[in-house]
C-alpha cells in the first residue's frame, strides 16, 4: 500500500524538466538553488550530477517530508528551507551558480481537495500556499465589492469580473461563503456563457484569488530581485511561468537590465546604464515544452521558459521594476 507521500511524488510533475536541466548545465558543479521545491523534482535532478549542491526552498508545508528524505540521502549536499522566495538572501552568505523558479501552482497542491485550489472540490475555500495567516474564505466574505472587481479583474484578467463580484456580494448577504463548490456556482451564474471556450468558468477567478491570497506577484518581483543579488557572474537564473502577468514581470526585468537595452531605466541618467546591467546580453528567447510533454501533463501547456545570464557589474537595485508593476503590488496590499 502507497504511503501520503508517495502519493505526493507520484503526482507531482515537473515542468520542462529536461530544458531545465539542459541551461543549468549541473554536469559543470556548482551551487544551484530550487526556489519552488514543491515534489523535487528539479532539485532531486540536479543531485544526480554528483558536483553540485543544491538548496530547496518551499513555503509549503506539505512538502517537508519529501525534502527530509532527500536530505538524508544526501547529507553534504543538500538544505532544505521552509522560506517565501522573496527571503532567499537570508539564507545565503556566498555566491550561487543557478536560481530556478517553478510558478504557479503544483500538482501537490492541486491535486489536495482539502485545500481548495481546485475548483473540482467541494471542501474549504482556502487556497493558501503556506506562511500566510489570509484564505480565499477572507477575501470572499470581506472585500468590498470593488476591490473584488479589480482583484479579479486585474490578477484574473476575467471580463465578468463585475457580475462575479456583485454575485459574491449577493449571496455572502444571506450566507457566508465557506465551500469551493459556492463560489463555483456563483461564478458559473455571474458568466457569460460561452460553448466553444474550453476554459473551465472558475478558472480566471480562482487564479485571482490564489494569487491575491499568495502574494503571488509580490512574491515574484522580491524573489527574483534577491536571486539576481545572489547570483555570481555568469550565474543563470532559469524562470517557467504560466500566465501573461508572470511572463510580462520576468520579460520586462531581464530586457530592460540587460546589456543590450537601449536604456534600463528612464528614471537613471544616461551615463548609468553599465551600472544597472544586471544581465548580460538578453535574446529574448522563450522556451515551450514539448508536445510530448504537454501530451503526458496537459497543465504544462500554458507554459514559458526564460533564462537570463548575471553580468560581471555590481548589484544594483532594480527600482524601476518596482514602479513599473506598482499596479499589482498596491492590488496585492489591500488589507482584508
């Protein structure tokens, strides 16, 4: 009989595993660090090349047993840290080789009905990833019904996001919204009915949430803001993401402080620009997974590699990052 955690290994999938493997070049050694653990996958990966030494890193709490695992097996090459990436720094005082993210949501999580990121699920409406005291329950049942319209406007990019939100209103005025199959049959009812998307109705909506109970955005810009910092040159840092918000964020942060932008920042003089290439020169080039993949772990689809390469130049704080997305970090500090 299969244990719990087998379980979360078996149905865990990481995504583009071999592109990743492939422009992290782990066969060269090296300190890499895996900033969205979640089953493994990439960090177990990495510890078959026998040179390197990994760090994980997962706000989750489900996971731990699965790293203790791997940290037994191996003991001098491998740290597990209950850690947000956007805490990164704190836990490293030297150089790293290669920084990887995994963004959005695992198959671990998805796959738990108890959590209720799944909108199969007829359990809590929590959605929460770990270290966070808000749920999905508190935004619902709080939020006025503007800020419910932006959030799912803006983090869900949902075009009925006013008839979702005035629904919410409705209904929480007679009872409270506790289950994820309630705010299923709310948004399916606010939705305008469209026979040829096969796009689940619930799913812009509970992305907003998720990201908006996560910090997900916030999350992104700090965490990869630490990683550049604790980058060596030539060091890599290796992003898959899965919606448009996410690829905007890291598509921006590696063209415009790159070497080969015309002008990092329109808030820096000219003569500044060296100073603030963070990256060497940037193709621009993204990577999809294969159709093989996406035939065995159809979630993959939706998903974009992108690879920046740390300059030689001194770490320089990438305000311009910061006001060019404020949108969604001010969205994501709304007080619940």
């Amino acid at each position: 009989m299969k244990t719990q955690i087998s379980s979360l290994e078996f149905s865990h999938f990481p995504v583009m595993l071999s592109e990743v493997i492939k422009v992290s070049s782990p066969s060269k050694g090296g300190y890499f660090v895996d900033c969205t653990f979640g089953g493994g996958g990439y960090s177990s990966e990495f510890l078959k090349f026998s040179k390197t030494k990994v760090i994980g890193i997962d706000r989750d709490p489900s996971v731990t047993t699965i790293a203790k695992k791997i940290e037994k097996k191996f003991k001098k090459r491998f740290k597990f840290y209950q850690l947000k990436f956007s805490q990164i720094d704190q836990i490293f005082n030297h150089k790293v080789d290669t920084v990887v993210f995994d963004l959005g949501i695992s198959s671990i999580q998805l796959n738990d009905l108890e959590r209720g990121f799944s909108f199969k699920s007829d359990k809590k409406l929590d959605m929460t990833m770990g270290l966070t005291d808000l749920s999905a329950e508190k935004v619902v049942n709080n939020l006025n019904e503007s800020q419910l319209r932006l959030i799912i406007r803006t983090l869900g990019e949902e075009k009925d996001a006013s008839n979702i939100a005035k629904n919410i209103i409705k209904t929480r005025s007679e009872k409270r919204i506790t289950r994820v199959d309630q705010l299923v049959k709310i948004i399916e009812k606010s939705k305008k009915k469209n026979f040829y998307s096969k796009i689940n109705p619930s799913t812009k909506t509970f992305q907003a949430l998720r990201i908006f109970v996560n910090k997900e955005i916030s999350e992104l810009i700090f965490g990869i803001i630490q990683a550049t910092k604790i980058l060596k040159p030539g060091g890599k840092i290796v992003i898959v993401s899965f919606h448009s918000i996410e690829d905007k964020i890291v598509k921006f942060f590696f063209s415009n402080f790159s070497k080969n932008s015309s002008r990092p920042s329109r808030y820096l003089p000219e003569d500044n620009n060296s100073n603030i290439a963070l990256f060497e020169k940037y193709s621009n080039k993204i990577i999809k997974p294969t159709k093989n993949e996406i035939e065995k772990n159809n979630p993959s689809r939706s998903a974009k590699l992108r690879l920046a390469i740390r300059s030689h130049n001194e770490f320089v704080y990438p305000s311009n990052l910061i006001k060019k997305f404020s949108k969604y970090l001010n969205l994501e500090a709304i007080s619940v």
